[in-house]
C-alpha cells in the first residue's frame, strides 16, 4: 500500500476529484493547508522591480509569503499508484510554478474501523 | 531518497521556523493548523483540563543527506528558552518514495534536486 499526498490549487480541487474518481479513487481526505516552494518569479516582474518600479516591487511581495493550497492523501494500492499519480498531474498541471507537489510514501497497514478488516481488504 | 520531515510546533514559533528554514535553504514548506495533546496529557489550568492545545503543522520533504540539519534548524528555532519546555513539539521523520512536480510533471530524484539553487 502506498500513500500519495498531493498539494494542489485550491482552484482546481472540483478537477481533482473528477480525475480522482475516474482513475478509480472513490476515498481520499483533503484539507486546506499554506505553503511555499522554491520560490520562483516572473523574470518580467524581477526585472521591473530591479529597475525601480514600484508596481513592480509590490507583485513581488515579501520573502517567503505562503499561498492556501489544498492537501489531498489517498492511500491505494500498489498497482494504482502510477495511475493516480499522472491523473492528478493531468488534472492539475498548468505548467506555472505552483501546481503543487506529489508525494509517494509507504504504509505498512490500515485497518477498516467498522468490520476490523485489515491490509488492502480494507481500502478496496 | 528523499524524506518528509513532519514538524508540530507552536503557533507562535511558526513564523521563526518558516524564516529559519528559508534562510538555511529550504524553502519549500506546507504549513496547517492541527489540534493535539502530548505526554502530558494537555495543559491544566485550575479546575479546567484542555486536552486539544492548538499547534501548527510544517511538512517538508528534502534529501536525506539534509536530514539532520534541516531537524536542527527546526528543533533550534521551535524550542522556548535554551532548555526548551513541554509543549514545544515533536518532529517526525518519514521516507518518501517518489517526487513529483505537477507544473513539469517530472518525476524528481534526490540527484536532479541537488543541483537546483535553493
């Protein structure tokens, strides 16, 4: 079993859970989170800023400023990983900084509360 | 091979933490609230026992190699007063098989993101 924890736009949640079911994905969990990454910026708005422009300066806004994203974890077997992977990029790729991160980590087991089932009996 | 650091901190200590961690070179940080309790059991105050102390949780995944510096960049910066008190936090530590970046849809290994200027 496998958990695959993405943090996307907050935008594009509706997409999410449409490509998400249709790879095969009935249960997951999200929630919203805040986050950063490397950092990049607009060249254009760099170099505007460098120059002294003020409108410039403000699109830049403080270092390390955090954006709301939406944190989704589904956990899955195996075989289905690869698929759900690329249907999440699919569904949230724009190609700009800021799509998000998709995170694949091992789980040793779960366990299905209500009948005490365990392993991958009780994700399926 | 990459890991999830997983950081419960103190609400106010995020900010420090998130400026720490961006100083020391890593920048890229998820951050949400969560509710918990520790070892203590929660804070009792008089005759009231509150068992859900709010925290902040940051998740990072970086190298492995980076492991115990990015650890002690957190642990140094979350901690109240030099001795440190109940309630500053726990850092766990998991592996994270595979990377992807949505926007490229690159699959990243620890070798490509070493050569990426922070």
């Amino acid at each position: 079993m496998k958990e695959i924890i993405a943090v996307v736009r907050m935008n594009m949640m509706n997409q999410t859970k449409k490509a998400l079911t249709e790879a095969g994905i009935d249960a997951f969990f999200a929630h919203e989170a805040q986050g950063r990454g490397k950092g990049f910026v607009n060249p254009d708005v760099l170099k505007g800023a460098g120059l002294g422009y003020e409108e410039a300066a403000s699109l830049l806004g403080e270092k390390g400023k955090l954006y709301p994203k939406r944190m989704v974890t589904v956990v899955t077997r195996d075989d289905l990983v690869d698929d759900v992977v690329q249907a999440i990029i699919e569904a949230n790729r724009t190609g700009k900084p800021g799509d998000g991160k998709i995170f694949v980590l091992p789980i040793s087991d779960s366990v299905r509360v209500r009948t005490g089932e365990t392993g991958e009996k009780s994700i399926v | 091979m990459m890991i999830m650091i997983r950081a419960i901190i103190r609400p106010e200590k995020s900010d420090a933490v998130l400026a720490a961690l961006m100083d020391a070179g890593f920048p890229a940080v998820t951050k949400y609230s969560v509710a918990g309790r520790g070892k203590q059991r929660g804070i009792k105050i008089g005759e009231v026992t509150y068992d859900e102390i709010p925290k902040t949780m940051l998740v990072s995944v970086v190298n492995a190699a980076d492991r115990d510096f990015v650890i002690d960049t957190i642990m140094k910066t979350a901690r109240t007063s030099s001795k440190g008190a109940f309630g500053d936090g726990k850092i766990f530590v998991s592996e994270v098989e595979d990377v992807y970046t949505i926007s490229s849809g690159v699959k990243e290994t620890a070798a490509a993101s070493e050569g990426v200027p922070a």
